[in-house]
C-alpha cells in the first residue's frame, strides 16, 4: 500500500515540475499521519519461518488444512455414534502434533489416563512413545499422533483398566481417521500394535509377522509395528531392536538422516 501512495505521489510531483510549480506546501499533520502509517510497528519479537526437520526448509501453512481440522474436530466433539461411549467419556481424544507433519502415528484407543487429559498417549506407553520419537530426532510436536477411537472404550462396571475396542466400535468411529489422514497428508503412517492395523484395514491381524513390512493404504505407506505398552510388558531387547529397525525404516522412508550411533542401536 505505502508504495502504490508513493509513486503515485512522485508521479503527481512529476507532473507538477513540468507545469513550473517549484515549491509545494505540505501540511505538517498528514505528513505525520503518512509516516505513522507506512512505519511497522515491532513487537520486539523476532518472527522467523517455522522449519520442517524433514526438509531443512520453511513450512508453507496456507492450505486451509487448520480450518479443515478444527471444523472435524467440532464434528467429533458432538459425535454420538456409539451412545455407551459417548455417555462414558470424560473427554474426546481428537490427536495431537503437527497437522503438516509427514508422519502420522495410529494407535488403538484412548485409555483411562488419555481420557481424562483429553490427549493421546500420556501414560507410560505414551512416554516410551515420545522416546521413540525423540530417538528418532524429532519431537511429539513435530509429529501428528492419534487413535482409530476418538473415546475411551468404556468398561461399566471396573473402575480401573482398559479394555479392546470391538470392531464395530472401530468401523462407526474409522471415518473420523479417514478425513484427519486427508487432511494432514502424511508420507508415511505408523501404527502402533495390532489393534490399529485391525481398525485401519478392517481385517484380522497377525502383528508378529506384519510388523517391519510397508503395507499401503489409500497410496500412502502404512509401517506395522508393536504398540510401546506391548513392548513394556515384553520388555526384551529383541522386541525393542524390532521396534527400532521399523523405525529406521521409516526415517529411510522420509530421507530423515539416521547416525551411526541410530543404526547401531541394540547391535
């Protein structure tokens, strides 16, 4: 805007000289107002881009992809599908992290801990999780992590405890997932022990033998692997260096660079 006023301004000057004016009187008070508007005013913040730790380059935020995700977030939120869930949860557990991340965890459902925190992943399982990610170089929010369940499957009756979703629960609740990977676009899922690959792929599972092989799913990459809670019960190296090679896979995947120190884990 400030520089459309001025070469139209010098413009006018211009036309003015060829006419013979040689002096114009300008009021003190607009020129004030002129410089008060062309100045920015500074916050004494420094803003700079935001980089993307999968390309070294700055993240272009402009596709509308915030709106999309929060207007199917208000959807969720009113979501009544599944009555006996709907009158049980405490909180939705939408997913958290990066909307523009090119990966994408799937988990299974909210448990106890999740529901009250309204965020996925936020036990002991979740803090495996974040170490997972960590090694990898990257950090919860730089990634996106969510469930194939919005709500915690409800369990009357126990106070205490977790328990499956059933596959009817998975099917009514899979289009919610559906739209969250359309929306973020991720280059590569990774989900997290049988129970998600179940809801995803709305078949029977064989985690043992899937894990560490990329399956796709609507054209996107989809890595198998163990749930962290399963790893914290088995709690042998050989699962941990499993979990681990699927990983590396992954980060191969997305041209992340992995260290000596990374590929020699659990070697």
């Amino acid at each position: 805007m400030f520089a459309q006023l001025l070469s139209a301004t010098i413009e006018h000057l211009e036309e003015l000289k060829t006419k013979g004016v040689r002096r114009v009187t300008v009021n003190p008070d607009n020129l004030q107002s002129l410089m008060q508007e062309s100045t920015p005013q500074s916050s004494g913040i420094e803003h700079k881009p935001q980089m993307s730790p999968f390309t070294g380059k700055p993240q272009q935020k402009t596709d509308g992809r915030e709106a999309a995700i929060e207007h199917l977030k208000t959807e969720i939120g009113q979501c009544a599908k599944c009555p006996h869930l709907a009158a049980s949860r405490k909180n939705i557990v939408f997913g958290i992290g990066d909307i523009y991340s090119p990966l994408m965890f799937v988990g299974e459902a909210p448990g106890n801990d999740e529901d009250r925190a309204g965020e996925p992943f936020v036990g002991r399982a979740g803090t495996l999780l974040t170490k997972i990610i960590e090694t990898m170089g990257l950090s919860r929010d730089k990634v996106f992590i969510g469930n194939i369940l919005k709500c915690r499957p409800d369990t009357p009756g126990v106070e205490f405890g977790n328990r499956k979703p059933t596959a009817d629960e998975m099917k009514q609740c899979l289009p919610f997932l559906l739209r969250q990977i359309e929306i973020i676009k991720p280059r590569v899922i990774v989900t997290l022990g049988a129970t998600a690959m179940e809801g995803l792929f709305q078949r029977k599972v064989a985690i043992t033998k899937e894990r560490g092989h990329f399956l796709e799913f609507n054209g996107t990459p989809v890595m198998p692997t163990f749930h962290p809670a399963y790893v914290l019960r088995n709690n042998s190296i050989q699962t941990k260096r499993m979990v681990w090679e699927d990983m590396l896979m992954v980060m191969e995947r997305l041209k992340l660079p992995i260290s000596q120190k990374q590929r020699s884990f659990f070697t």
